[in-house]
C-alpha cells in the first residue's frame, strides 16, 4: 500500500507542476481553421507533399534498396516477426502521416472531413509504397501484416476525426536506449539513430486516451491530461528467434518478452496558445510519450514499477 501511495503522491506532484507550467504558457484561445480554401497555400500543400514523397522513394531506393537483387512481385510472411512490435510500428507511422496530411490540409482551407479521408488515403498510400517496393526485393517481400497495420493507422485517424471532430485517443512512440545493439550492430543499428529505427527492444507503442474528452464538458480533469496504454517487447535478436551466435562469437541467452504499460500522459495539441512557434512544438510533441511513473507488466517479472519510464 505504502508504494501505491507513494506513486500516487508522484504522479499528482508531477500533474501540479505541469499545470502551472501550462497556465503560464496558456493565452487566448488560437483561431480555429477557416472551411474556405486558399488556391496558394492548397498549391502549396500539394506541390511540398509531391516532393517530399519523391524524395523519400528516392532516399528509400538509394540507401535500402539499389544494392539488393530485385525479382518479380512476391510475399513475404513476417507477421511473427519481432512480436509484433515492427507491426504496431507500421500503424503508428500511418497514424502520424495522416495527421499531418490532415493539418496541412486545414491550414488550406480544406473542411474537416474532405482532410480527414484524403490525410489518411495519403498517409497509407506513403507506407504503402514501401510494401510495394519490398514486393520487388529478393531479400524481402510484401507483407500483409504490413499493409493490415497501415490500414488500421490511417483508419483509425481518419476514423476519430470524421467522427469526433478531434483525436480523443492519440497513438505515440517513445525509446529508451538498449544493450541489445551491441550484440547485433548489423541489425539492431550500427549507433543512437539507427537504433531508434531498428532496436525494437527500446521501442514503445501507446494508446494515449485524453480523460476529459470522454466525460461531460464541465468536469475539472485538466483538458490535457492523457492515461496510456502502452506495448513494447525485449529480448529480441533476431526477426523470429535469437541466434545461438553472431560472426562466430556466442551471444548470450534472452527470452523474447512482451510488455504492457500503463501512465500518464500529455495531449500537447489541447493547450491553446497564440504562439505560432509553440503550436508547431506541441504538435511534433504529440506524437512523443513523455516520460512519465510508469506500471509496467510481463510474464517474467510480473509487475514492475518504473518512476520514469520513456
């Protein structure tokens, strides 16, 4: 009981502290989007948009793919690969393309529902291309799992925002840095920014839920406080088993793990400022699971406590 009250105590120290901190940050309430469209700024979404994309198949082609053999149209069945981590990943990134899609749009003019449905056409047709272009490599292939999940992340944007008109449960990402890397730099990354990318090990996924979306509109639940769920795994170093060695040196024994979280969180896009600035911040933010006291569940350990967990 004495650890229970004491997360408690932690977790309410740590909500007043940043409620005062975003009382200061606070002022009148930023001007919502106009439903007219601006022709200049649409041109813009879609001259940037079509830019970026070809960059990205070109960075893509170039550093992942040019030096594989390419064959014809195959698939490739993954979907028990990394505990399913990589899949929730695939989810999360469609998730995240279409929102952006979707507030380049507004900013157009575009109406909420018109940028809604196209943000995520666009943010699965962006992680959709790399399954086609793994369904052309001799090391790879299209997976379905793959596609599935980008379905259901650019669904379940599009899905809350024709029908709330808002994100009420955000999914995020967070990473902590691992020891696995070091026993398969090829794989797991070769430094800090490819291990971020390949370590599924120090990878979370969260369903970031805001409390007072869901309950009557004059409750006292500060308007930007989230719960979380979160899933992450450990012990991996490999697609779907851990290899007994690595360049003939023997790699230590790791049971593969899978882990659920529960925490607190932050729904940065809910703080209403009139600062350009810090409204392009709280939306690159949104997407990041701050650290936070963090109950975390697993078959090996049980439950176990964590005072910051990112």
């Amino acid at each position: 009981m004495s650890k229970f009250v004491g997360y408690i105590s932690r977790i309410v120290i740590i909500v007043t502290i940043l409620s005062t901190f975003i009382n200061i940050v606070k002022s009148q309430p930023y001007s919502v989007y106009s439903d007219t469209i601006n022709k200049k700024r649409l041109n813009t979404v879609i001259y940037t948009g079509a830019g970026l994309y070809a960059a990205t198949l070109g960075v893509l082609y170039l550093g992942w793919y040019k030096d594989n053999k390419l064959t014809s149209f195959h698939w490739y069945n993954d979907n028990k690969g990394w505990l399913q981590v990589d899949k929730v990943g695939h989810a999360t990134t469609a998730y995240i393309i279409s929102n952006y899609a979707f507030w380049s749009l507004r900013w157009a003019g575009v109406d909420n529902n018109r940028s809604a449905i196209y943000g995520g056409i666009m943010g699965w047709s962006a992680m959709t291309v790399i399954e086609l272009l793994d369904s052309f490599s001799a090391e790879w292939g299209a997976s379905s799992g793959d596609l599935i999940a980008n379905t259901v992340g650019a669904g379940f944007f599009t899905g809350q925002q024709v029908l709330w008109k808002e994100q009420r449960v955000r999914i995020k990402f967070s990473y902590h840095p691992t020891d696995f890397p070091n026993y398969r730099p090829d794989l797991l990354g070769n430094n800090s920014l490819q291990s971020i990318l390949k370590d599924y090990n120090g990878q979370t996924y969260w369903l970031s839920a805001n409390i007072a979306s869901f309950i009557r509109n004059d409750t006292k639940v500060p308007k930007w406080l989230n719960i979380s769920f979160g899933y992450g795994a450990t012990g991996m170093l490999g697609t779907f088993s851990n290899p007994p060695d690595y360049n003939g040196k023997p790699l230590p024994y790791h049971k593969r793990t899978r882990q659920y979280y529960f925490s607190l969180d932050i729904d940065w896009t809910r703080i209403k400022t009139n600062s350009a600035l810090l409204r392009f911040t709280f939306k690159a933010l949104s997407f990041i699971k701050i650290p936070f006291p963090t109950l975390e569940y697993n078959k090996e350990n049980n439950f176990v406590f964590h005072y910051l967990y990112f």
